[in-house]
C-alpha cells in the first residue's frame, strides 16, 4: 500500500471517528435533556421516579458496555485474528499464557482529596489509598496513560457502601483503583455543615428530597435537598 492509500484510509477512519463520537454525544445530550426536564418541579409531566429511572438506566447502559468489553477482551480477543490482522499483530498471547488484559471506558471521577468509608470506621483520601497500593503492587499504565491498580487478589481494605436495590448499607470490594486526568466539567459541592465534595459532572449524587432518597447530577441539586453521608451503624 503506498503512502497516499494510507493517507486516505486514515482520513477514512477518522471520518468514522468522528461520526461516532458525534452520534455519542448526541444521544447523551438527548437523554441528558429528557433527565432534565422529568426532574424539573415546573416541568408539566413532572415525575421524580422517572428521573431517576432515566439516570438509573444511563448507569446500567455503561455497566453493560464495560462489561461487554471486558468480555470480548478477556474471552474473543486473542482469536480475533481479522482484527490482528488489521492492527499488524502478528502474535497475541493467550489467556492461559498469564497475560493481563485492561480495559478502561470513561468513568465518573472525583478529586484524590475525596474521602471515603472504610470498614474499620477510618476514612482516607482516594488518592493516598492509591499511593498506599501502588508501592507494592503493580500499577498498569493503558493507552491513554491512565494508572491502574487492580484488586484481583483482594489485598485492598473493604469499603461501606449504599446497595440501592435492597436499600441498605453493605460491605464492598474495590475492583480497581483508576488515577487519570479529567478534562470534563467539575462541580463542588459544599453543605452547611461546610463538607466539601468535587465531582465531574456526569456523577451521581445522593440526595434526600421530600423524604425520598434519590440518586442526580451535581447540576440538579436545589435548595431544601439534603446531601447523604453513609455511616455504619454501631453495633
């Protein structure tokens, strides 16, 4: 293929990028508007239990994706001898040969100043946990230059953490600790008590509005909602 094919197989491909990514956007800004306005008080169809449906959705189409990438990655990738092909691979290790494989979709983020609940009643910061782990175990480093730490070996302290389906405050594992850039928009978010959270935008925030608890965008939060902490019970 001379230089000019190539150019013009670039100029293809980056055509198609751009249409996804255009085609993506959209459709978050579309479910974004309809989010918007079900969880607006003056809107006419008003609905809180829909909003939270719309968002609640929003979250479980990223889960399915991640997982579904995860699958391909860890389960057809190394058979997908086309791709291989197009990518100029001329060898690609099998699972079973100890190979690790990362994948990494766009996560919501908060600051490495953030503290969260440990099941020994203490609280650290994301980021000196991350600083913590990292010193003996190893840290992956993906395309976009993003730090992983993976919890395979569960060597990390369990978290406390809000299970939305049966309403209650459970025990969690952390599958991955993730350092990376964000470029996205950043809301700070401070109570009269003067906590203090900042989130991208695209987080979900949990909140008690009219006595009931609902899950928004920091964007979304009014006067009167009142922000939930989680805090194990003593026994």
């Amino acid at each position: 293929m001379t230089a000019d094919e190539l150019e013009i197989l670039v100029h293809q491909y980056r055509n198609q990028m751009n249409l996804h990514n255009a085609e993506q956007v959209a459709l978050k800004y579309f479910m974004n508007s309809i989010y918007g306005v079900f969880s607006n008080e003056f809107f006419a169809c008003y609905d809180k239990d829909v909003a939270e449906t719309i968002t609640t959705q929003g979250q479980d189409m990223i889960n399915f994706c991640a997982d579904q990438t995860n699958r391909y990655f860890h389960n057809y990738f190394h058979k997908d001898k086309k791709l291989h092909e197009k990518l100029g691979i001329t060898y690609c290790k099998r699972l079973d040969e100890d190979v690790d494989v990362v994948t990494y979709i766009d996560t919501d983020s908060v600051e490495g100043s953030t503290l969260i609940n440990c099941v020994d009643d203490k609280k650290i910061a994301i980021e000196d946990m991350f600083k913590m782990y990292c010193d003996n175990h190893l840290v992956e480093i993906d395309g976009r230059g993003n730090e992983i730490l993976d919890n395979k070996n569960e060597y990390m302290i369990d978290l406390i953490n809000y299970d939305h389906k049966n309403k209650s405050i459970v025990q969690s594992k952390i599958s991955k600790l993730v350092r990376h850039k964000v470029t996205k928009d950043k809301w700070k978010i401070t109570s009269k008590k003067g906590d203090e959270i900042v989130t991208t935008g695209d987080h979900s925030v949990m909140v008690i509005r009219e006595g009931e608890l609902l899950s928004i965008k920091p964007k979304d939060i009014i006067n009167g909602d009142r922000l939930v902490k989680l805090k194990k019970k003593k026994v």
